[in-house]
C-alpha cells in the first residue's frame, strides 16, 4: 500500500475508508479501458468508483468497520 498523509484529525476507521478509495482508484486507473484518451477516468469507471465508496462508507457506518474486500476481487465483480 503507498503511504500516506497522516491527517491528525482523521480516526483510524475514516482513514482505513479512505485507503481503500484510494487503493480502488488505482487499481480502476491501471487498466486502460478505464481511461480516456486524455487520461482522464471514463463515466463506467467513475460509477464504479461511486458505487465502490457507497459500499465502503454503508459498511463502515453500518459496523464501524470498512470492509476487508481485496480490490482486485471487487473490481472483477464488474
């Protein structure tokens, strides 16, 4: 996982929630079908992104904890 900025005024859960954006996001931008021309990611890979953060935050809010899910095993879901 890349390191990240301590924000200190972040919970460990809010910051696991928001590893597990951003571990998503890279993992929609290392596939080309992913992106546009410009580089930019496509209107299926950012409504996979929404949905994705839908599930992290319902789950998080919902047990206190983000889900564990590998990113790969979600992102071949679609």
């Amino acid at each position: 996982m890349a390191s990240m900025l301590q924000i200190q005024n972040l919970s460990p859960a809010d910051t696991r929630v928001a590893e597990l954006a951003f571990e998503f996001v890279q993992f929609l931008l290392d596939d080309e079908t992913n992106l546009t021309p410009a580089g930019n990611m496509t209107a299926a890979a950012r409504q996979k992104f929404r949905a994705r953060l839908d599930e992290i935050v319902a789950a998080d809010e919902s047990t206190g904890q983000p889900p564990e899910e590998p990113v790969a095993a979600v992102g071949a879901e679609s």
